[in-house]
C-alpha cells in the first residue's frame, strides 16, 4: 500500500481542495496521513468532515506550533505510516486523478522519486479556492485558456503523459528540480536514513537534504516529470530566515561526504 503524507499548516481551504482531489484518484489503494505542523481548529474540522466522505482513511497527526518544525511532523508520519511506499505532497498543492497511480507506476526497488509541479498565478487560485469542490475535468477543459492568459506554468505536462525508463534516472546528485510537495521513497529506505534531519527548522532545502542523504545511501533518483505533475496553488513567500543557513548544512554534508 501507498501512504501519503500530506504536509499542511494554517491553510484550511486549500487542504479541502487537495483532499477532495485524492478522492478522486483511479487507484485508490492508499491512505493519506496529515502531517500537522501546529494548524488551528478550523483545519481539524475540515479534516474531520472529510473523514466521512473520502473513500481512504485519513489520519490526522498534529504538534504544537512552535514554528516552521516540518521535518518533526513528517518524521511521526514515516513513523506511523502503514504503507511500504510514501509519497509525500503538500497541502497546498491539487493532484490528478492518476497521481497516485503514476507514483505506483515508478515505484522501484532502490529508487526514489523527485515528481514536478504547475504553478497557478494569484488570480486563478483564487478563483479555484471559491469553487465548492475539486472538479479536475471543468479544470482541464480550460487548461489551454489558463497557460495563455498566465494562470498555469506549464501546459504540455498535463496533457502528455510519459512512462518509466532508464532516462529518468539522475546519475548523481544535483539540486536542481527537488520539490518536497511532490517526492516519494521506501518507507524501509526513509528510516534507513533516520527520516529528515530535525535539526533543520524554518522553511528551506529539508527535502534537498533529505534526497541528498537518500542518493548516498546508495538510492537512485527518478524524475518524475510529465507522469506526476501537482497544481501548486500560489501563496506568499514563506519566512526564509533560516534558508541560507539549510543550504549552507546541506553543502557541508556533500562537500564532507566528496573527501
């Protein structure tokens, strides 16, 4: 089973629209497991109503607010997770019916995933957070009007799809293109490494350091691009305090594990 954890904090309305998107996946052998970062009630309440009429079991796991702790709040999750595969997504970001059954598609033993996204502009974001529920097929018989008028990112990603091969593969690491709103890994290869590095706080390259960990302990890297693709909805820059500090932790593990 696939088990995917969903990262959120503080943003309600755009959780609704991502879960409603997971129900509507093709394959549905999968759970979701909310990986909390200290929301307010309002989202355990839309958490709770999606309970009853999303076709998988959720699981809400929640911690206290005490700033940007993702790393904390995703390492409970690998840790309760009943699924031998995670995928990991954020819950600012709209999947496509066959997302999950994409990720299953490149699911392979000594792999992980780094999967794409599509940026949506202010405007259209906001016209999607106003509708009552996810409809992926009203969204996508207007996708040519949205990439010209600037809405999305990219167009040609969610209309062709491509299968797995021998060209996805990363021959080493490379910074470029890793997104944690969209990765996935082995439950076994995630604990092998002792999960993300909690010593990591505020926003910034947990996920590039979490793959880079993943890539030395001998795991391959897919691209996951034109199979995977998320609608990542816009929202304000996060605080980057801590960003150059990430980076700066990230380049001394690879600088170190190169001598």
């Amino acid at each position: 089973m696939i088990s995917i954890l969903l990262a959120t904090y503080n943003w309600p309305q755009a959780l609704k629209l991502c879960l409603e998107s997971l129900g509507t996946q093709t394959d549905l052998n999968f759970e979701i497991i909310i990986a909390d970062d200290g929301s307010t009630n309002e989202t355990k309440e839309v958490i709770e109503s999606m309970k009853h009429v999303l076709p998988v079991p959720i699981i809400h796991l929640w911690q206290e607010d005490l700033g940007f702790r993702k790393t904390q709040i995703l390492n409970k999750a690998i840790a309760a997770a009943h699924g031998d595969y995670l995928v990991f997504l954020d819950g600012d970001c709209l999947t496509q019916p066959d997302f999950v059954a994409r990720h299953r598609q490149l699911a392979q033993k000594g792999y992980l995933v780094t999967g794409s996204r599509v940026l949506l502009n202010a405007t259209l974001t906001n016209q999607l957070l106003t509708w009552p529920h996810w409809n992926f097929k009203h969204f996508s018989a207007h996708l040519l009007s949205y990439r010209l008028s600037g809405g999305i990112n990219k167009y040609w990603p969610l209309k062709f799809k491509l299968g797995n091969g021998e060209w996805r593969d990363y021959k080493k690491f490379v910074w470029r293109r890793i997104k944690g709103c969209n990765m996935a890994c082995w439950k076994a290869d995630a604990l092998a490494i002792s999960g993300f590095d909690e010593t990591m706080t505020g926003w910034g390259h947990e996920d590039a350091d979490f793959v880079f960990r993943l890539q030395h302990h001998h795991i391959i890297r897919k691209s996951g691009s034109w199979s995977t693709e998320v609608l990542h909805l816009f929202h304000a820059m996060h605080d980057q305090t801590n960003a150059a500090e990430n980076a700066r932790r990230v380049r001394e593990k690879i600088l170190a594990k190169a001598l």
